[in-house]
C-alpha cells in the first residue's frame, strides 16, 4: 500500500496530467519541432500525440496490473529488492535531472525576460521553496485541487491568446508541405516522444492515489489529449503567425506570440497570457515531479512517511541544478544529443519490461 492514505478524483488526474504535459513545453516545443521539420512541424505533432495517446495507454494497463501499487513498488514486486531497486535508482536520476531541467527553465527565462540582472540563484530559491517545501508536502490532494481550480482559468487564457492571435495568421507560412520528405518529420516526432510524453512515467507515483481504478487508463488519455490540444495549437500558431524561421531562430517563439497581438489600439503585447500559462504548467510540473520522487524514495527506503526528505531535497536540487546544467547553450547540446534516447529508455523501455514480468508473475500468483 501507498504511504499517503489520500486519494484524488480521475477528474483531477486528467488535469494533473494534462498540466505535467504543458508544463515547460509550452515554451520549448515550438522550437524543437520547427527546427527539425520546419513548416510541417504540425504534422510531427500529430504524429507525436498519437504517440503520447498510445502511452498513456499502455502506462495505465502498467498501474492496472495492481492498482494499489506505485511505479517504484512494481518495480519492486517484479525484480525483487535488488532489481527493483535499482530500475528505481534508474528512475530517480530522471526524476532529479528532470526537476533540474523545470528549474533551470523557470530561472533561465525569469533571468532573461523578467526579472532581468536577478541572480539565477535568488530565483532557484523562491521556487523550490514554494514547489518542494510547501506544496508538496501538503500531499497529492490538495495539488491536486489546486490544480483542478487553475486549469480553467490557465484554459481560458490559452484560448483567449488563440483567438487574438486569428488576425495575425498568414496561412503561406505553412507551404510548402513535405518540403524535405519523411525524415525531418519523424525526427520531430522523436523528440516530441521525449519531451514531454514518455516523462509521464513518473505519474504513476499518483495512480495508486485514484479512487476510481476502472478509470485510470481513459483519466491518463483524457489529459494527454487536452494537454496535447493546448501544444499543438500554439506550435500551429507560431507556424502561422511567426513562421518557421523566426520560430526555429527563437528560444522562446509563444512568448514573442503575445507581442505580435495588436486589437485596435487598445489591446496589445499580451505576453504575459503566456507567462501565466507557463508559470501555471511549470509550477505543478515541478510539484509532480517532486512528489513522485520522494514517494519513491521513501518507498525504497521503507519510510512512513515522504516529508521528512523533502527540505534535505530542496537543498541538494539547487546546486545540483548550478552544476548539471551550467549555460541555456549547453542544454541545448544536451537535449539534442542526450536527453531523448535517455529519457525513452526509462519512460518505455524499462516499464515495458516491468511490465512483462509483473504480468507474468501475476498470471502465476492467481493460477
């Protein structure tokens, strides 16, 4: 059983879900996707929802194996002590470089855009503070009804920005369509894979949490298809408005999208829409994250409780984050080269292989 006796509606799992998918994305995926396919980026993200549909998929026939258990605790029930715990150490190296990658984002773009001459450190600080020692020990429940009151608001906002944006459209930017054939599409696909898809394994830290276990694969495939929604439009709309140059050239291209609204003389350089959204996706993302890994931790270690990990974490995260990730220009080179192979080898290919054997020691116990 789970050491948090709390549970959550498939209802605010789906937002939980569809948040973790936005997150920093809403920022970044713009960029990765035109930069490798160019104007048919669209069609990458297409083809890379279908992909994260497919996941979510197969990651809530995972948690259905046993409802009840974590993905650290499968882990555990399929390997033993020793196998489990170390596809769960496996696992908390992507939870701890994906907690540095949120924050590094967070600080990076505050640094550059908002609070400009701020040390980088100033800002790790106020947000891990905020994410790691408030929130998350709160527990799953209440972020989980956080959450379930921003989502309509952090929605209404996006489609607002989407409306706005319907003057600016030039719809040649998007020709000519296979411009450069298959290869460059499917290689944005790959990445979309990555980032942010196979991340959601560390969602089934929350599984265990949903009262209602019938509903656990189609609530994974709600939130993905929404949270998936709120992407691929803003990657057509940076096709559309901004084009694919300007998009592939630019860090933050949704950003630049809020300066391009211009409704009379009245409304414009909405920007901070977009900020909202980010700050909104990226601060529950970061608390999920946070959570699952000192869930798993405290269930590794056979701990009652995760809380007492969660200030020695918010220590370590922050210098951790200083030294893995130094320059904006070195995790470009990281992500391109590294992250993606790295990230689906623990979102996939180590579940797909929990799960072969969980379900044939499964079979076993009740035959």
């Amino acid at each position: 059983m789970n050491n948090e006796t709390v549970y959550i509606s498939p209802r605010q799992f789906s937002i939980l879900t569809s948040l973790f998918v936005v997150g920093s994305a809403v920022l970044f995926i713009p960029t990765i996707l035109v930069g490798a396919a160019k104007q048919d980026a669209w069609i990458s993200g297409l083809l890379g929802i279908l992909f994260g549909i497919l996941l979510a998929w197969f990651y809530g026939n995972l948690s259905k194996i046993d409802p009840d258990k974590s993905y650290i605790q499968l882990c555990m029930f399929s390997f033993g002590k020793w196998g489990g715990g170390l596809i769960a150490i496996l696992t908390f190296t992507f939870h701890i470089i994906l907690s540095c990658l949120l924050l590094f984002d967070i600080g990076d773009f505050l640094l550059t855009h908002i609070l400009i001459g701020t040390p980088i450190e100033v800002i790790y600080y106020m947000f891990i503070l905020a994410v790691v020692v408030y929130s998350t020990r709160l527990g799953i429940e209440p972020i989980a009804r956080s959450a379930e009151i921003f989502f309509p608001w952090l929605f209404m906002l996006f489609i607002l920005i989407s409306l706005f944006l319907l003057p600016q459209i030039q719809g040649i930017n998007i020709l000519p369509v296979f411009e450069d054939g298959i290869l460059p599409i499917l290689n944005g696909t790959y990445f979309f894979i990555g980032f942010p898809f196979v991340e959601m394994i560390l969602l089934l830290m929350i599984t265990p949490h949903i009262y209602d276990k019938t509903k656990i694969t189609s609530s994974f495939i709600n939130g993905v298809v929404l949270g998936s929604f709120i992407l691929f439009v803003l990657v057509v709309m940076c096709i559309l408005v901004l084009g694919p140059g300007f998009s592939m050239r630019n860090e933050f291209p949704i950003y630049v999208l809020g300066k391009k609204v211009s409704i009379g003389n009245f409304l414009e350089r909405v920007e901070v829409i977009i900020a909202i959204i980010w700050f909104l996706s990226i601060y529950f993302k970061l608390t999920i994250v946070s959570y699952s890994f000192l869930v798993g931790l405290s269930q590794l270690l056979n701990m009652k409780d995760y809380r007492p990990l969660t200030f020695p974490f918010a220590v370590l995260i922050i210098p951790l984050t200083l030294l893995v990730i130094p320059s904006s220009i070195y995790l470009k080179e990281f992500s391109k080269h590294a992250t993606t192979p790295y990230m689906i080898f623990i979102g996939f290919i180590l579940p797909l292989l929990v799960y072969m054997v969980s379900k044939w020691k499964k079979k076993n116990e009740t035959s």
